[in-house]
C-alpha cells in the first residue's frame, strides 16, 4: 500500500464522560522519510526525487515530485509526532465511543486513508486501538472504549 508521510498524530487528550464524545486532530504531512519527524533528511529525499513519480516523496499524489512537494516539506519543518504509547496493545470494544474527527493538511486529497486510533487510560498499561477508513481530506473514525475516563489519544494514517 502507498504510503504519504503523515507524522504521528499530534498527541492530545480526550475525556471521555458519557456514551459518545468528540475530539478533533490536525495531522501534517512532509514526513518523506518516515522518521516521524519532518527535518532535513525529508528536504534531502524530495529534492533527490525531485521530478521523478517516487510515490515516497510525491507528498501531495499528483504522480510527480515536484515544487509543491517541496514546499509541504518547507512548510512543516521541524514538527514531531508524539512518541508511541507503550503498553499491551489490545482491539477497542465498549459502550463508550470516542469520535475523532480526522482534518488531513492536503486540501485536494481524492483516496482513502486508512487512519489508526489508539488511546489509553492515565497511569494504565494498556493501548486501546482502532481503524477506520476517511476519504478526501476529512472524516471521522470511531474508538469503543470500555470505560468513562480521561485518555491520552494518538492518531496517524497509515497509508
């Protein structure tokens, strides 16, 4: 599967009290290299790819590396993903339903994204974790959680 570089998504946190809750998250792509960070080593591989149709630094998938490809790159140096979660990974299911909102930074995106969730308790060893699929730019992927509770929430695509 064709993978963009979207940096892990940004850490936040999440309470979830009720039934159905929501959060929103931005994700940034430039992660050419995926290394979770965007830095010079992105820069260095888009501009070697540089009008080639390497799928690994055409960031915005118009099939060519490119001066936009280049400039997402330029515009999201020196963000960093959130450090995985450690813990005992384990599938979500539960009456408690996290609802994240998933914006992707390429305005003109036509596919599908497969976007992964995880989410855990404070001071917990276990990762609650999740999938769905957003098409375009945006959309939302659903987390059952087990218990009410405030949860630190990772996103990520993971194409």
């Amino acid at each position: 599967m064709r993978r963009i570089g979207w940096i892990v998504g940004l850490f936040l946190w999440a309470l979830v009290a009720c039934a159905q809750d929501s959060v929103s998250v931005n994700l940034i792509n430039g992660d050419a290299t995926r290394d979770n960070q965007i830095d010079d080593a992105d820069l260095i591989a888009v501009l070697l790819a540089y009008g080639s149709n390497q799928s690994q630094a055409d960031l915005n998938e118009d099939n060519t590396v490119d001066d936009a490809d280049l400039s997402i790159v330029l515009f999201g140096f020196g963000q960093v993903g959130a450090t995985p979660f450690t813990g005992t990974r384990v599938y979500a299911y539960g009456s408690h339903f996290l609802n994240v909102q998933v914006q992707l930074a390429a305005a003109g995106s036509t596919r599908w994204h497969e976007v992964r969730i995880e989410a855990q308790l404070q001071d917990d060893v276990l990762v609650y974790q999740a999938g769905g699929w957003i098409h375009g730019a945006s959309g939302t992927v659903s987390l059952a959680l087990p218990e009410a509770g405030i949860y630190r929430v990772q996103v990520w695509v993971n194409d």
